[in-house]
C-alpha cells in the first residue's frame, strides 16, 4: 500500500510539473551592445596574448554590469571578442593565440551564475573558417553553434556559409541565432519563420532597422539584437516587433523579462473570445495589440493553465490558422469561376 501511495504521488507531482512547463513561462533576457569594436588593440595589436587578457578584462567589467539582474540569457555581439584596429595578418596571429581562451572564459561565467550567454565569434574547424553564434547552456557547456548563412561577399575569401540552422533547445524553449548580413535574405526568415522558434538571438555589426521587426513579426519570435557599435541601440523585441527593452545613450544594454508561454492571432472573428477570455482571467492573461496592424499576442499568466489551453477554451483562432483559412477560401473562390 505504501508502495502504491508512493507512486501516486510521484504520478501527481511529475504530472503537476508537466502541466505547469506549458503554462506562465518568464525569461529575463540581457543583451550587450559594443563588445570588441570598443578594446582598441593598439599598441598592443603585434602581442596577441595580452589582447586576450584585455579582452577578458573587458568582458569582466561588462558581465559584471548586467549579472546584478541575474538573467536566464545574455547575448553579446558579432565577433564580440575581436578588438578593433588589427590588420589581417595581426587578426590571425590573434586568433591562433586565442584559441578557446576566451570561449572557456564565457563558460565560467555562464557556469557561475548559472545563465545562458550567447555570443559571436569568428573559429576555425578542420581548416574552415566560420562566422558563428556560439550557445552556452547554464552550465557553460555548448548546446548550439549557427554559422553565418550569408557572409558579406567580402567576408567569403576566408570565411564559409553556413547551410543549416539549428534550433537550439534551452531549459525554458527554443533559440536560433542569425548574424548581421543575414537579416537581408527573406528565403533566410522564411526559414526561421516555419521553425518558429521562442527568441531569434541576433549578433550583429549591423543593425538592420526595420528588418529586426519584420523578423519578430514574420517568425512570431522575440528578437534580441547585440548591436556591435554603440552608434545605434541593442534592443529586446516581442513578437510584434515592438521594441520593449533597449540601450541607451547611457547604458549599452537592455533587460527584460519576457513571457514564452504567449500566441499571435488576428483580431478578425476573435474581438468577442478575447473579451470573454479576458473577463474570464483576468490578470492572468495578457493582451498586446500594437494597433493598426489587426494582430495582437495573448499570454498566459497562469501557474497552470496555458495560453494555448485558453485560447482552445474560447475557441480563439491562431494566426497562421486564419491566414491559411483566407488562403482556401480564395483557392475554393477561384475554383468556382
């Protein structure tokens, strides 16, 4: 009898923490903006070890600005770990030197405070260059690389085009990465839009404007961006690509807190299932509509009800279910004539 309780029990909590894994699912996200372009190598560019050392050095005052909010994730910028002002020649020898330095370095990090850090950095494997997004888990160990699928054409006689893109499992959902000149292929966010993963990480020396939004939006993603100037702001986006959390003029990162447990849907047919829903729940659920563009983003609030369990209770259509319902209807329509 003892035996079986025990096992009751057990069923219970593992099913209780099943449930509650789909429902509120907060993440506080940091990003960093500048990273490499602000260590000027100079003269130091011929002794590649102590560039090193200040490299770290410099990525130990930034951690130490942002670690104070104990975030699940911090993302740092395109090639964050290469110091400004080296030639191609004074480039290699700093990478040969390099080595894992600096990548192990983030490991303890990662492993000391128990985070996720993401960041961008230029490796070679078996003599191939890559332009990559590394992942470290919360015990800094690497669950995920994205190499640069577009390469500037400049970048290419040395580094190679990626052909993949993983999507990257952490312990609150999925990440993929993409880097700088990438944010211009539409064939490219095709791509992440069908994987539809929770956060688009974006390293990056070029800040892509409007893009970045149309990203977010097109993917349903938050969108991170560790902008690597500090000529223009790092920015946190939701899944509208509205701009929650940004750098400043004064501060070269952002924080926020964002929810996972979240779902995009049209406005059309829906209006009176959210108002019920809403009256319903309360502050537990959340509804973000932009204006003017029809689409708004319902999240759960809930310990133990998911958003996608609401939505299911009022019989709230998603957005991809709409688009693709106009679609038939317009094929069917067609059809007739």
């Amino acid at each position: 009898m003892k035996i079986l309780n025990f096992a009751f029990w057990l069923l219970i909590a593992s099913c209780t923490l099943c449930f509650d894994a789909l429902a509120v699912n907060k993440v506080k996200v940091v990003t960093i903006g500048g990273g490499g372009k602000m260590i000027d190598a100079g003269n130091d560019r011929t002794n590649p070890q102590k560039l090193v050392d200040r490299t770290i050095e410099y990525f130990t005052r930034e951690f130490a600005k942002v670690l104070i909010h104990k975030p699940d994730l911090i993302l740092l910028s395109e090639a964050c770990e290469r110091p400004a002002g080296l030639n191609s020649r004074n480039e290699f020898e700093y990478y040969k030197v390099r080595g894992t330095q600096i990548l192990d370095f983030f490991a303890s990090v990662a492993k000391q405070n128990k985070c996720y850090i993401a960041f961008g950095m230029k490796h070679e494997e078996n003599g191939v260059w890559w332009n990559s997004c590394f992942v470290l888990d919360r015990e800094g160990k690497v669950v995920g690389i994205y190499h640069k699928n577009y390469p500037t054409v400049y970048e290419m006689p040395v580094i190679s085009p990626g052909t993949e893109i993983p999507l990257i499992q952490c312990d609150f959902g999925t990440v993929a990465c993409a880097i700088c000149f990438d944010l211009n292929f539409d064939e490219l966010r095709d791509k992440f839009a069908a994987l539809k993963p929770d956060i688009i990480l974006f390293p990056s020396n070029y800040h892509g404007g409007l893009e970045q939004a149309k990203w977010a939006y097109s993917c349903q993603s938050f969108f991170v961006c560790s902008y690597g100037f500090l000529t223009a702001p790092s920015e946190i986006r939701d899944p509208l690509g509205t701009v929650i959390a940004t750098s400043t003029n004064h501060e070269n990162f952002a924080v926020a807190t964002i929810n996972l447990d979240r779902r995009s849907v049209h406005l059309d047919f829906n209006q009176g299932k959210i108002l019920a829903l809403q009256k319903k729940y309360g502050d537990k659920v959340t509804y973000t509509d932009p204006g003017l563009l029809g689409v708004a983003v319902l999240s759960s609030e809930h310990e133990q009800i998911s958003i996608l369990e609401m939505i299911k209770e009022f019989d709230i259509e998603l957005l991809d279910d709409y688009f693709e319902r106009s679609r038939r209807a317009i094929q069917e329509h067609l059809k007739s004539k």
